[in-house]
C-alpha cells in the first residue's frame, strides 16, 4: 500500500518528459537580466575604451603611440582587469552553486583535448622567456575557464543566447552614441565604426550580434526584435569596414541554419553550396576588367588599399614564419611571444604597430608549437561536433547559436586573432562551449523544438 501511494505521488507530482523539456527550455529573465549587468559592467572595464577611439579616426593614431600602449599593458598590467578577472570568475561560481539542478555530464572527448593543451602551456614556463609571466597569463586564463564553467553551469542554451544578444546590443549601440558624441561621422566615406574599441574588434561584436538575432526563436521576439537588431548589427558591422567579419558572419549564419537541417540534407545542401561558388568563379572569370574591379572595390567595402597583402598581413606572416621556425614544437611560451623587444623588432620591417600575428593558428603555434596547435585545433572540433549532437537531441535555439558563433570563429581566426585572447566574444565562446562539453544535455530534454522558433522557417528532422 505505502508503495503504491508513493507510486501515485509520483505519477502526479513529476513532470512528464515533455513537460520537463518545456520548463528546461523556459527562460528565466530575472537570471538573464542579472548576467547581462555584470558582464556589461565587467567587460566594459575590462575592454572598453572611449576616450582611445570614440569619434577618432585610425590612421589618424600614430604607430609609435600604439606600440607604446601595447608595451605598457605587457610591462605593467592592469590592476583593474585582474580584479575584473577574479571578480569574474567569482560570480560565475557563486551563479555555479545556486543552480544545483544542472547536473554534470562530462564529454571527454573534447575535455581531454582542453586539458592536455592547459598542461602543455603550464609546461612551457620551463622554455618561456619570461616564465613569471608566462605563468600570470595561464593563472588569469584559468580563473577566466573556471568562472565561465560557472556561467555555463547557472545558464541554459536559450539564456546565454538572450545574454549574448542583450549585452552586445547595449555595447555596440553604446560605442555608436559615444562615437557620434566624440566626433564620428559615419556619413563620410572614410569612416569605419569604431566607438569604445578597435574596428576590428567592434566588427567581431556586431557580427556575433547578427548571429543571436538570427538564432533568436520567434516566439521570443524573433519576428520583430530579432529582424530589428539582425539589421541594426549588420549595418553597424558593415561600418567598421572589417572584411573577415563580414566573410566569418556569412559562414557562421549558414551553419546555424545547417546545424538544423537532417544529416542527409546537410550533405547535399554543402555539394550545392559548393557548386554555387564554383559557378559565381566561373561568372566572376568571364566579367570584364572594369567588372572584376567593381565587385573587388564592393567585395572589399571600399578598402581596396593593400587587398592584395591582405592588408599587410601576408609580409607579416612571412616575417613571423622565421620566428616559428626556431621553435616549431614548443612555441616561445604561453601568451609571452609579443614581448616588447618583438613588438619593436616586428614595427621595424612592417611600419605598423602589431601585437598579434592576425591569425589565431599562427598565433597559437608562436606561444606553444605544433603541439599546442594540435591540442587546440582537436578541442575546437571536438565541441563543434558535440555542439551539433546537442541540437539533434535537444534542439533549442541557443545551441543553433552556439554552432554558429564556432563556425565565426573559425573562419574569423584566419585574419584575426581575437579568439586567442581575453575578448567578450571569445568568453562568450568559452561559455557556450563549455555549456557542451560539461553539461551535455541528458537524453529526457530531447523534444522537438516549435516549428516559428527560428527567425527564418527551417526545415525539421524527427
């Protein structure tokens, strides 16, 4: 009898598999609103700089006045971003504690890839130039991992795509009013958006932007909130002038729509795809002169200056080939390669203030090697494939997200080296990756998601 009652209890008290999906997918907006502030709050200390770009034209910055800054932040550090880094990472934990109901489901084939790369770049204090720094750097970039473990933990699928698309919406339109105050005129021709950061960091902002609002399901607003940001961002990204976003925005836009599709679809969707651009080659081959250079100029937003260099980035790669070549295995040591007697030596032959490669691979293989490369590239891919196993068992929009922001991020890291370093899209990265790799969805929150929850009608597989 006792055991029949309880069985009954239970019968009407737990919910059923559907029920439990609906509430698991279910966005708690007192949560949402409450990370948004602090990561406004923090990231905007942390990156942010009004008075460096607001209404400043770029190559109106002397390169020596770059370069002096970058050495500064290597020399002397920050004291305000350490105790943002630790303030981070303590929130992200406390948000860990309060949310006991995300139970841990470890995929190991992407944390083992994870780990052996954080061991391989504590070891490399043995061979780094300077292994006090070295080891400041992977102590920051540690407490960064655990307190976004937490995050990922506190935050489910939908809520860090509603995170990431209220935060970066208040970023960008903010940076847009200081800039128009400090003196921008996006009306000229030589404008590019800029704001509170670097044009080409604002363009990974606005681009990870487009991607929420894409993602971003209709009976949450996707119809017309997600149409209105979708274009506020593309507009604001096309400003900034950054070609690799542009291109990196496309990619990742196209594999969140893929990552909904069926396996079978996905496969003759890509044969299509490819020969659709065998084709535009074949048109783009068979225009005129004065055609080609017309869709160069529109291909290149207007930025025809150095295109064939990629805007210097080629002379540079070939400079930075020698320094890889010395230490092909081990690198020159964790975050420690642009120390400032490189940055100067580098500045001497490019004319230009560089702190990065502009490649996160070539960047990652000066600070660990071959090795690290290795260890880093079969992370990625492990959680790009685990990404897409999440949304075909349990399809929510913020896994669409997540798989869309990687692909950016692949493609983004071929020019540019923002996903190596501490930005707000790489922590947002971080967040969602982790959100896979450590709490993959169990198998009772797999239910179909509703048929208006994209921004654009997809198809559905059963």
């Amino acid at each position: 009898m006792p055991e029949q009652l309880a069985s009954t209890y239970n019968n009407y008290t737990q919910p059923t598999e559907v029920e439990r999906a609906v509430t698991d997918d279910r966005v708690r907006w007192a949560r949402v609103a409450l990370v948004s502030l602090l990561l406004l709050f923090c990231f905007f200390l942390f990156e942010h700089d009004p008075s460096e770009f607001a209404g400043v034209k770029i190559g109106d910055t002397s390169e020596d006045r770059i370069a002096d800054t970058y050495i500064d932040d290597i020399e002397a550090g920050s004291s305000v971003r350490k105790l943002l880094v630790i303030g981070y990472a303590f929130i992200g934990l406390t948000l860990a504690a309060l949310s006991p109901e995300r139970r841990w489901h470890l995929r190991w084939e992407a944390l083992l890839p994870l780990l052996g790369l954080m061991m391989w770049a504590a070891l490399s204090a043995a061979w780094s130039d300077d292994s006090s720094l070295t080891v400041r750097r992977l102590a920051a970039t540690t407490i960064l991992l655990v307190g976004s473990l937490g995050y990922a933990r506190a935050m489910r699928p939908n809520e860090i795509l509603f995170v990431a698309m209220t935060t970066l919406a208040l970023f960008v339109g903010g940076s847009l009013l200081l800039d128009l105050r400090g003196g921008g005129r996006p009306w000229e021709s030589n404008y590019r958006f800029g704001g509170t950061l670097h044009p080409n960091i604002q363009a990974a902002y606005c681009a990870v932007l487009c991607l929420a609002a894409y993602c971003l399901p209709s009976r949450l607003g996707g119809h017309w909130l997600g149409r209105g940001l979708f274009g506020f961002g593309f507009v604001m990204l096309v400003l900034t002038q950054s070609r690799t976003s542009v291109i990196a925005l496309l990619v990742g836009l196209l594999a969140a729509f893929m990552v909904r599709l069926s396996p079978a679809i996905r496969w003759w969707s890509g044969a299509v795809l490819v020969s659709l651009a065998a084709m535009v080659a074949l048109t783009a081959g068979a225009l005129s002169d004065s055609g080609r250079r017309q869709l160069t100029e529109v291909a290149l937003l207007g930025r025809t200056d150095q295109a064939k260099s990629l805007t210097g980035r080629v002379p540079l790669w070939q400079e930075l080939s020698r320094y890889a070549a010395d230490k092909p295995i081990t690198g020159y040591g964790y975050d420690t390669f642009w120390s400032p007697d490189r940055i100067a030596a580098v500045m001497k032959t490019q004319d230009w203030a560089i702190q990065s490669a502009h490649n996160a691979y070539f960047d990652l293989t000066l600070q660990l090697g071959l090795v690290g490369l290795g260890f880093g590239l079969a992370f990625a891919i492990a959680s790009m494939n685990l990404v897409q196993a999440a949304y075909s068992r349990a399809p929510a929009a913020g896994y669409a997200f997540a798989y869309g922001l990687l692909a950016f991020a692949f493609v983004n890291s071929l020019l540019e080296s923002h996903f190596v370093k501490v930005k707000y899209p790489s922590v947002l990265a971080m967040i969602v990756i982790l959100g896979v790799v450590a709490f993959f969805p169990e198998p009772e929150e797999a239910t179909p998601e509703p048929e208006n929850a994209s921004l654009t009608p997809l198809p559905r597989h059963a």
